[in-house]
C-alpha cells in the first residue's frame, strides 16, 4: 500500500513509520512512497525502512529525471543497506510539462531518457567494480572513484519503470526488473496494450520477462454508504482522464465519448457533472469503491491481473488528514487487529467526505 499521511514535523514522518509497521504485521507484501512537487519519495523511505524490518519498500514513483544518476544511485545505496535489501526503486516521468516545468529537464524523448537513466544507474551500482564513463543523449558521466568504494547489500537493485502508453511500456520490457502500471489501468488495457509492448521491448533486447513484475494500482474509496464511495472515487477518475495520455486508454473501452463530456464538465469547472460523467463500467474497472467490509473481496478480483497490487487512497479530491485517513481505513479493512488511530484527539483524521 502507499502511505499517505498528515501533520507537520517529525510527527508526520512518526504516523508514516506506524502504519507501515502495521501493514507489516497484517501481512501487507510492500509499502510505497509516493512524490509531488512538495514531497520526496526517498527521504520518507528512509522511515519506512527503519520502521519495518520483512516487508518491501518503495518508491511508486520518485522521478527519475529530478535528480543526476549519481546521486539517485547514492540514495539507492544508502536506502537499500539500511532496509538491508528490501528496497524496490520505482522511478517515472511525469508528463512532458511536469518534466519541462517542474524538473527544469527537456520533455521530448521521454522513453529514451528513461532507458539512459536506468543504464547509468546499473554501471553505478557496481561502481565497486572500477570507473564509469558515460557519454549518452540525456547523461554525461566520467567518475573514478578516488577511495575505496563498497559493494552494494546487493548485486542488482530492483527497478520497476512507470509506463503508460506504447513507448514507456517498451522500455520497462527491455531494461526494468517490473513495470508500475499507472491506476488507470485496466484488465483490457494490459491485454490489448501493455502486455504485447513489453514483449516487444522485452524481445528487441533479447531477454525474457520471467521474473518481471507488472505492479498494478487500485485507488480505493471505502464508506458505509457505497454510492458515496463511488462518488469520490469517480471524481478522482474524472481528474486522469482529462490528459491526453490516457485517449487509448479510453478508446480501447468506448469510453471516448465519456471523456469528452468530462472534459466539457472541467471547462464549465464544474466538478460534480465532471464525477456524473464517470460511467460505473469505467469505475469498477479502474479503482474499488464499497464498504469496508467487502474490501477484501473487491480486492481479490483485481489481483489476479498484476504480480503487484498496491491500494493507494483516491489522489484527487482529498485533504491531506483526509488522505490519511483513507489510508488507515484500507489498512484496517484488511487487518484482524485494530489500527492505531492518530496520537492526538486534536490531530485526529477527519473521515473522507
């Protein structure tokens, strides 16, 4: 699950340490981090891992054109010691404004930059081993390390790439450990698209996908009343489906039309036509909106299409507490033992609305 939490200071990184603790004891596979422009994906990662000491940490996503290859191996290093090997580095793009805009990086040839990225990021890994020279399109690296370097906890560090459309999935196939689907995707959508492209990347390289991990993300609303669930979880819908990357996607469902009287509801800002627009094939299809206690069986019937499922509270619509508190409330859905609720009655999570 990605963890989401509140509050200012040392206390908000304390909350993300405990549910992390307790997604561990319920027998939760991972934990994942999560990155804006306001939040880093590696330093809470740090917390988890010193938090936790069986289940996987990661990041789902850190950017991966946000930071040099050196210092994002360095972190890579750093977090896979101290979690002694249970790190997963997911790293995506964004889309092209968010790399121009946010990332101050050019935005064209993203699948490109990211299969660069990952190539320098496997020579620094084994930088124990001697130099690394590096002269690409996106990264230029000469380093010779001047003192003795360690090896790494491990031999190969485990990187999953986020992909979308045809050109992102390909290079997950042909350089990544594990593809982070994005949650938008459907069971439709894997068998039409994005499994044939990663056995087309897979294949232009020539390895095979055996122990590849296609990790998939369901936003998950949970209320008493389902139809209030549905609601905010259409909404948070709504929001993705106004980018042009996801037109596919779309078309691949029939939803085109739909998408166009969504987008007619955002030009009006008009954020509950933009939710109505939102047809209930498309939201069962992309996240899970019901009642706590039939969470685990909504979940079991999206498992089977991933190697991976990560449950993520819905990401849009939702203040921070209330993100929190979505984030606790999966977590107990899916717990025989109570969650700790927040420290202070004042600090206390409001329920989504």
């Amino acid at each position: 699950m990605t963890i989401f939490t509140a509050g200012r200071g040392a206390e908000r990184f304390r909350r993300a340490g405990e549910i992390a603790a307790q997604a561990e004891a319920a027998g939760f596979d991972a934990v994942w981090t999560t990155e804006l422009y306001n939040r880093s994906a590696t330093v809470p990662l740090a917390v988890l891992a010193a938090a936790t000491s069986r289940v996987r940490i990661g990041s789902n996503i850190a950017y991966g054109a946000g930071r040099s290859p050196l210092i994002l191996a360095a972190e890579a290093r750093d977090l896979d010691e101290l979690s002694e090997g249970r790190l997963v580095l997911g790293l995506g793009n964004g889309t092209r404004g968010m790399l121009e805009n946010w990332l101050s990086v050019s935005g064209e040839a993203p699948a490109a930059r990211m299969t660069e990225l990952v190539e320098v990021l496997r020579a620094l890994w084994l930088l124990h081993e001697g130099p690394v020279h590096h002269d690409g399109r996106f990264y230029r690296l000469h380093l010779a390390p001047t003192a003795e370097t360690p090896a790494p906890f491990r031999e190969r560090l485990p990187i999953w790439t986020a992909g979308v459309n045809a050109g992102m999935v390909r290079v997950a196939g042909r350089v990544a450990d594990g593809l982070v689907a994005h949650p938008m995707t459907t069971t439709a959508y894997l068998d039409e698209v994005v499994r044939p492209e990663l056995a087309r990347g897979a294949a232009e390289v020539g390895r095979d996908l055996d122990a590849f991990t296609v990790m998939g993300i369901r936003m998950c609303a949970l209320d008493d009343d389902e139809e209030a669930a549905r609601r905010r979880l259409a909404f948070a819908i709504a929001q993705y489906v106004l980018a042009r990357p996801y037109d596919r996607l779309m078309a691949v469902h029939g939803w085109t039309g739909h998408q166009e009287r969504i987008r007619a509801a955002a030009r009006e800002r008009d954020g509950a036509a933009m939710a109505a627009a939102v047809p209930d094939d498309m939201i069962d299809a992309i996240g899970i909106a019901c009642r706590p206690a039939d969470l685990d069986a909504r979940v079991a019937a999206h498992e089977a299409d991933f190697g991976h499922l990560d449950l993520v509270a819905p990401a849009w619509g939702l203040s921070p507490e209330e993100s929190e508190a979505a984030t606790r409330e999966i977590l107990a859905a899916l717990t025989t033992e109570p969650v700790t609720p927040a420290a202070h009655p004042e600090d206390a999570c409001p329920s989504p609305s």
